[in-house]
C-alpha cells in the first residue's frame, strides 16, 4: 500500500542490504548440500571452523624460537619439518607437507603462491589478504627487491631474494635469522620477535 | 621411488609451452622457460584427477625447479624463483 507508507527509510545501504556474490552463493548452496546428504555433519563443520580460526602465526614463532634457540632441533626441523613438529607432541599429521626455507646473511626467502593463495595456515593462521591480492602474487616474482622495499624491507644489494612459488602440494615458510645470542635467550622472550611477515619473507623479526 | 625419477639433480629443464584447461598447477610465466632442477620431491598425485576428488595415489614425480630472474625477465637482478613442478611438464634442454 504505497499510498499509506509515509515514514522514510534510510537510503544507504547496510550490511543488510550486502549482495552475495556467485562465490559465496556457491559456497552456501555447497554446505547445504552436503549437510543435507549426511556427508558432514553440522558439529563436524563448526569443530572445523573454530580449528581454523584458532590457527595463528604464534604457533609458527613458537616452532621458530625454539629452533633459534636449539641447534639440534633445528637441525631436524629444516630436514623433515613434520617429523620434528610431531616429537614436540603437536599432531600435525593433517598438515600438508611443508618445507622451511632458512635465510641466510646473503640469503634471503621470500614465499608466494602464484596460482591461488597456498598458504602454511597450520603455521601461520589464515593469510593475509595482500597475500592472495594479484598485485602480491604478480609481482613478488616479477620485481621481489622492490616488493619488499614497498613492505619497508631494504635488504642489501650483496643478499640474494629467492622466491618460492608453491605451485604443488608442498607448503613454504621461511626460518628468518634469529638475533645474535638467541641461543642464550629465553624461548619465550625469542617467540614474540617471530612475526608473522618474517615467515612469510616480506619482512624480519623484531630487535630483541 | 628413485626408478620413477626421469631428471636428475642439476639438469637443465624446459618447461613446456602447452596451454591446458585443467587444474594443472604450472603457472604460465614459467611456461616455455629453462630452469635447474634442485631437488627430486618424490610421487604426488596428479592434480588435473585430484581437482575431481579422482585419486590416483601418487604417480606424478614432482621436481623443484630454480629459475634465474633474469632469465624469466630479462635485466640484470640476481634472484631466483623456485616451483614445483611435475615431470609431465618438464622436458630436457638438449645441448
């Protein structure tokens, strides 16, 4: 009854208002399904969602320091990275494989993926939206010194940058270099020098 | 596993220049390439079947491939690129 509607409504739109996009249409249309047929159940999906939104990059720092801190271990870590995160006690057996790149003086890693937006979540957490940006996974192979100029990142001319597309089913991160002494540091105080853009290689780890 | 490998360590490969429509994980700035092989990364499964939850357990050997940026772009930057990518993709530089 146009004729009676006197009041106004507001005329900017609201989250309300949000128009879905094929994607996310897709992925609800999706989820129903399979919750309908019996493939997964409600529980099932909502344990897996609080898993990775508990997934963060102090789980990677943690692994990180400990490395810096105990040659042995990270001996082990860079060799079989899975193996030496399970004989800490951590189920990692649903992760998928995963290399650790070490940066060196003259050696510096950088990881990308080129094709979509592969990522060490068990690591690190959920990307970082630049991290699946076009702009990052162009360009990272294409210009890496100033990419990471542009993330405030001003390496010397005598350090080598080796990008790492993880283009298959392996995962990358990076070890950065940990402080001078780290090995008489406490872990705990190593840790929160670990940042999350250290191990992806777009930056390095805080001063101690 | 070793009888599955088809390229060694060191080698000069080629990354073929073929399109495809499929989940076929090689990215196409790498396409028609020359690259080292660094390191053998043992069977995986063929992604342009696993995209379609068809599994064929492992029976795609699978190299890491160094690129020189240079010979990627042109110029003269010192850096390298590292990929994954399965022999089915790669093919020998003859000298």
């Amino acid at each position: 009854m146009p004729e009676q509607h006197s009041h106004d409504h507001p005329t900017d739109s609201d989250v309300d208002a949000y128009v879905l996009s094929e994607g996310q249409i897709l992925e609800i249309a999706l989820r129903e399904l399979l919750l309908e047929k019996g493939i997964i159940t409600q529980p099932e999906l909502n344990e897996q969602m609080n898993i990775t939104a508990s997934q963060s990059a102090s789980f990677g720092a943690s692994i990180i320091a400990k490395a810096w801190k105990d040659r042995e271990f990270k001996q082990a870590l860079l060799y079989n990275p899975k193996a030496a995160i399970t004989d800490l006690g951590y189920d990692v057996s649903k992760m998928p494989d995963l290399v650790i790149v070490e940066n060196k003086s003259q050696l510096h890693n950088v990881v990308v993926c080129t094709l979509c937006s592969c990522y060490p979540r068990y690591m690190l957490g959920p990307p970082p939206e630049w991290y699946r940006s076009a702009a990052y996974r162009a360009r990272i192979v294409r210009d890496p010194r100033e990419v990471l100029v542009e993330f405030g990142l001003n390496l010397r001319a005598d350090v080598k940058i080796r990008v790492y597309d993880s283009t298959a089913d392996l995962r990358y991160m990076v070890m950065p270099l940990g402080p001078q002494g780290a090995e008489s540091m406490a872990v705990d105080i190593l840790e929160t020098l670990v940042t999350r853009d250290s191990m992806i290689g777009v930056g390095v780890p805080k001063l101690p | 596993m070793t009888e599955a490998q088809e390229f060694q360590i060191g080698q000069m490969v080629n990354v073929k220049n073929v399109c495809s429509n499929k989940h076929h994980r090689v990215p196409f700035y790498l396409k028609g390439k020359t690259g080292k092989v660094t390191e053998y990364l043992g069977l995986v499964d063929n992604p342009e079947l696993a995209a379609y939850s068809k599994n064929n357990s492992g029976v795609y050997p699978l190299y890491r491939v160094c690129f020189e940026h240079k010979s990627l772009w042109g110029g003269d930057q010192n850096e390298e690129i590292f990929a994954d990518l399965a022999a089915k993709w790669l093919c020998k530089v003859e000298v």
